[in-house]
C-alpha cells in the first residue's frame, strides 16, 4: 500500500512525500513519491500517538478490573489517534491492583484498537502531603516484594511505575526496579538532593512534571532540575489547566527530545459535565475541568491525547516538537522506540493522517485503517 502526496514526519521534520507500507513500515518520506493507493492531498502523515499516561476514559477506567472495559479504551483512544497506550492504574489496594493489572494484560485487541504497550503503575508507593488526586488510605511504603507479585500478577509487561524517593526504602526500591522497568519520580516532597539520589540509583523520568512536586526555586530547584541534570524524560499534561501555556512552550525549550505529552485522562475524557469516580473517590468535571468534588484539588484531565498535542501547538510549541513529545519521546521514555513511535524502516505500520487544523482524518495500525 502507497499513500502519496503528503507531509510525512521522518527524522523530526515534516517533508512531502509519502508512505508505503505492508503490516511494517517499508520506506517513508521524501522518497515515495509518483502513483499511490491513495493520494492524502496534502494532509500530514505522522507516527501514531503513544500515550504512557492515562487513567481511563469513555466512562470505563483501567482500575476497575474489567476485562470488557479495556476494549472500550481500546477503541476510544484508537479513534483519536492514539495507537499504543500504557493502561494507568491509580494508588489502590493491593489486591485491587492485582484485579486490575490481570483485566489489562487479559486485554485482546479488536481490530479498531489501540495497541497495549504495557502497563503503568501509578503509585502506591507516594507522598500523603503530595498525593494529589490519590487516595491517603491506600499509600504504601515502597514495597520491591509488591512490585514484583504485581508485575508477574499481570505477565510481566509493567513498563512505567511512580515512586516518591524521599519515602522509606524508595532508594532501594528504585535500584532494584529500575533493572525490570522505567522508574519516575512524581506525588514527591523530594528536594534536589534527593531526587539527584534517585536518579543515580536507576529513576530516568519524572511523573505529570509541576503537578505534585516541588515548584523550581532559584535555592530550591527540585525535582525539575534534577530531571533536567540527569537527562531525565518528563510528563507534562497540556489540558490548559494542569500547567501555564508558558511554562509549556519553557518546558519545551528546556527539555527538549525529552518531553513527553501525556493526558492523565479520566473516566469522564469523552463525557458530558457530571459526577464521577477516581480511585474510590468523587470527582466533578465542570467545563472540561476535573477536580475532586468539592475541593479545587485537579484529579487528572477529560482529554485525549491528540487534544493535547492540539492544545501543544496553540499554546505556541512547534508543531514538529509537540508531535516528537507525543510519539518518539514517550516510546522511548518506556524503551519501546525500536517498535513504535516513529516512520522507520520495520517499524510498525502505526499512524495517523492529520488535516491542517490537526483533526484526525484516519488511522491505520499494523498497516490496516481502523
């Protein structure tokens, strides 16, 4: 299969050209071009979206243990353009946990879902004075026994965990896990020193960046600074109400090829205003802003992930930078960007055919249009 005339994403630039493709990836960019399949008329082709950061959406949440609800997460995130994702647990009991990591990985895709990238674990091992959205009676010192009973509840596809390294025991921890998956550092009270500390012993990322840490302070940096000292990958949820359109376009100065978008969506992404549940706890979504019910405490967002590389790219960040942010950046963040997350040769066939306003027109996953 050939679509022609188009802008292809290759290499971090857009250029014309086009794609050819069987399940993988057979060339991409300039080189194809003449007679194709079809001719996308100038629309941008890019990779498909992998968001490695998201609760739930469409009214069905990855926590609740429902093997029926991850096919409706399948296809919702499918249909925006997402095309791998990491299921995103919250901070629950443990056999609450095991339930809901066995429903994810018993997850068989439809032919018009999103792939499983693997799982990621949110918590419990958190701060109670940055917990956020999470839930206090649920938290749990970090516990490398528990990670492990969890990751081989679920098969071992663990990808992405959040640990807070001033609790007792996250250095350990963090040396220990960070040889089986990516460790991030997030829901923290972790000053500078401490986070350098957890970097050192293995973590390489750092969860929903500002939301739940420290803010950078010119004596007290933080966090943030010690992502951007040790190279770390960083989450930024681009909603409009997690984070300042100008501290967008700053983070993306700052880290550049480091930044991954996420959504952090909830049950209520693609639902009406109304009364909803995180975790065991209330939440109100009101003009798209979630937060739990009575308080002004944000709870995650009502986004998909194409949404917030749109909302990237008003808020003033390049398109070719907010498309990396919410493809390579992430499928590397998981050490999976030797599959997906780009237009290369033997890659999988994962991508999207955007217009010039960003909206999506189609999506096709292992070389089929869904």
């Amino acid at each position: 299969m050939r679509i022609v005339n188009a802008k292809v994403y290759t290499n971090g630039y857009f250029t014309d050209g086009g794609i050819e493709f069987g399940e993988k990836i057979i060339e991409a960019g300039y080189q194809v071009k003449g007679n194709g399949d079809i001719d996308a008329n100038g629309d941008y082709i890019i990779p498909g979206l992998v968001d490695i950061h998201t609760h739930a959406a469409a009214g069905e949440d990855a926590s609740d243990g429902k093997p029926e609800a991850m096919e409706i997460l399948g296809r919702y995130y499918a249909k925006e353009g997402v095309t791998s994702w990491l299921p995103t647990t919250m901070t629950l009991k443990e056999p609450v946990l095991c339930k809901a990591v066995k429903a994810i990985a018993s997850y068989k895709r439809p032919s018009d879902g999103a792939k499983l990238a693997g799982i990621n674990l949110e918590g419990p091992f958190l701060s109670r004075a940055k917990k956020g959205a999470q839930n206090e009676d649920n938290l749990h010192a970090p516990d490398v026994d528990m990670f492990m009973r969890l990751n081989e509840a679920c098969g071992g596809i663990v990808k992405l965990i959040t640990v807070a390294p001033e609790e007792e025991g996250a250095i350990g921890f963090i040396e220990k896990v960070s040889k089986i998956c990516t460790v991030s550092i997030g829901h923290t009270t972790a000053d500078y020193d401490t986070a350098m500390a957890a970097y050192k012993a293995g973590a390489s990322h750092a969860t929903h960046l500002y939301n739940g840490m420290p803010g950078l302070l010119h004596r007290a940096p933080g966090v943030i600074a010690a992502a951007l000292d040790c190279g770390a990958s960083v989450e930024l949820i681009t909603d409009g109400f997690h984070i300042h359109p100008s501290v967008v376009r700053l983070t993306s100065k700052l880290f550049g090829e480091k930044l991954c978008l996420i959504s952090d969506s909830l049950r209520c992404a693609g639902m009406p205003d109304g009364d909803y549940e995180l975790g065991g706890q209330p939440i109100t979504m009101k003009n798209g802003k979630a937060c739990l019910s009575g308080t002004d405490t944000l709870a995650g967002s009502s986004i998909h992930l194409m949404e917030g590389l749109r909302r990237t790219v008003s808020f003033g960040v390049p398109l070719e930078k907010a498309v990396y942010a919410a493809t390579m950046a992430p499928a590397k963040a998981i050490k999976m960007d030797k599959e997906i997350g780009s237009l290369e040769k033997n890659k999988a066939a994962d991508f999207v055919i955007i217009d010039k306003d960003l909206k999506v027109k189609a999506v096709y996953i292992d070389g089929k249009r869904i």
